[in-house]
C-alpha cells in the first residue's frame, strides 16, 4: 500500500506544549476535598484513598493528589 505513512502521520497525537501558560495554569490549578470527590478523573477507590488521606481545608493540585494516592498504595501514608 503506497502513501499510508502519510496517511498515518495524520493521526499521530500531538502532546500538548507545556511552555503554553494555559497548560501550566491548568497542571497548577487546585482543587478541594470536595471537587476530588466529585471528579470523574479518578475511580472510585482512589477517591476513597483521597477521601481519607487530604486534609479539608487546603486545596490541591492534581499532581499532589496523585502523589498522595501513589504513597497510600505503597504503605507510606500517615
């Protein structure tokens, strides 16, 4: 089949650019307790572990979520 690289690169996924401000806004936006609870970005055991281990009050970023659900699973939370 002639030309189907071509046809393939149509379709490749370009990753998003992290130098672009609304691409760090977003990764360093924060959410509460509550909105974690609420999302369907995480299943539902792992809104469980949130739902135990974050504090109320202060907020979070995605990544301190995911941080905070990677050293419950590996024994390391308080």
């Amino acid at each position: 089949m002639k030309g189907i690289g071509g046809a393939l690169a149509m379709f490749t996924k370009k990753e998003p650019d992290l130098k672009k401000p609304e691409v760090q806004q977003k990764n360093n936006q924060k959410y509460s307790k509550a909105q974690f609870a609420e999302s369907q970005q995480f299943s539902r055991m792992e809104k469980d572990i949130l739902a135990a281990v974050l504090l109320e009050q202060p907020t979070y970023t995605l990544q301190e979520a995911q941080q905070h659900i990677q050293q419950f699973m590996n024994g390391e939370a308080q």
